[in-house]
C-alpha cells in the first residue's frame, strides 16, 4: 500500500511539478545505449574563469539539471549518463555528462553535470 502511494505521488509530480506545458524543456537521458526523452529544468553553464580573466573573482556553478525521479530509468539517477539538450532561446544545444546528484526530499534530481 505504501509503495502503490509513494509510486503516485511520484507520478502526480511529474505530471504537475515538471509539466512540460508550464515551464521545463524536453531533455533525452542516454543511458546504457537507450535514450529516454522526459522534461527537465536546466540552469544554463557558468562563466568560463579564463574567459573573464584571472583577476575578476566569481562565484560560479557547473550545468545543473532537474528531472523528476518518476521519469528515470528505475526511479534511479547514475553518474555517468549523459543528458542531450536541444537548442533553446536560453542556451545552446549540448550533450552533458552527470558528475553527481542530489536526490531531493521532494522526488526531484538534481544533477551537476559537465559538458561531455
């Protein structure tokens, strides 16, 4: 019974929290040879340190991405897959590879990626 409810809950935030019609992107996950297209949000790359150059300080992030867990493979994220992004208004198109991920209390992933 808890698992029926935690599998709908799941599926009630994919459904609504990453809503494709509301905001997100399509992003395909290339996992083992096979690709699965879901929707993701995607904070867009840092600034390159080199390119502003080496006496301006900044706080920067790499590429991050969340997807919600109920879109996975397994329901589980993996170190190594590589996510495909098509171009948008707001970044370019890109392959990324995840380095590490935060499994959220909410049923979201968080991944920091870098480009692959």
């Amino acid at each position: 019974m808890a698992h029926e409810f935690k599998d709908q809950l799941l599926q009630d935030m994919d459904d609504v929290f990453l809503s494709e019609s509301d905001f997100g992107e399509r992003v395909t996950l290339v996992r083992n040879g096979v690709e699965y297209p879901m929707s993701a949000l995607f904070d867009a790359p840092s600034l390159d340190g080199a390119a502003i150059g080496a006496e301006v300080e900044a706080i920067s992030h790499r590429p991050r991405l969340i997807v919600s867990s109920a879109s996975l493979p397994g329901r589980c994220p993996n170190k190594g897959d590589k996510f495909i992004l098509e171009c948008t208004p707001l970044h370019d198109a890109g392959v990324y590879e995840v380095r590490d991920y935060v499994f959220e209390k909410d049923g979201s992933i968080t991944y920091e990626m870098e480009v692959a």
